[in-house]
C-alpha cells in the first residue's frame, strides 16, 4: 500500500480524471449508500441464504439494438457490501463503470 500512495496523491494533485474503472471492485467493504450514490435506487430485492442482494439494472442501445445488464451487490458482514457481480452485454455493462476525477484549486 505504501508503494502505491506516491502515484496516487500524485494523481490526485496533478488534477486529472482516472481511467474508467469496473464501480463494482470500488464497491466491495464498502456500506450500500455508497452503490445508492453512484446508480440510484434498487429495482429489485431478493434474499439468497438469509443474506440481501440489491440489483441495479441497466439498458443500452447500440446501432438499433437493445442491450441489458443487471449488477446484483451482496451484503456481507457488518452490513458492508461483499461483493459485487454485473452480468449481461458489454455496451450496458459498461454504464456501471465509475470515474474518478479530482480537481485542484
């Protein structure tokens, strides 16, 4: 972790947006309002082995064509987000990608 602090503040300080990254590994440990404020609210709910998974659900069209993807997020311990998994195309999986950017003043 120590090695990696360097690049990051400097990427921070130099001001300049990040790669788009997979949101669903930037989710993991973290508590549900964080998937709450990067997609808006759960469409759906369901209850696997006494755990909750929230879904997200995403559509897209490209050259005439409809696209989806669903993002299922588990709980885990604490009321965290254990994991989360997308599944579906590609083009509408893409819109659960996340952007950091900082800006410097």
């Amino acid at each position: 972790m120590r090695r990696l602090l360097p690049p990051l503040l400097a990427l921070a300080l130099a001001g300049c947006a990040t790669n788009a990254i997979e949101g669903t590994s930037a989710l993991t440990g973290r508590e549900l309002d964080a998937a709450i404020s990067l997609y808006g609210p759960w469409v759906q709910t369901l209850e696997v082995d006494h755990q909750r998974v929230y879904i997200w659900r995403r559509h897209a069209v490209e050259n005439g064509t409809d696209y989806y993807c669903e993002m299922r997020v588990e709980m885990g311990f604490r009321q965290t987000i254990a994991r989360a998994l997308t599944r579906g195309y590609p083009v509408a999986c893409d819109l659960f990608k996340v952007r950091f950017e900082s800006h410097a003043k």
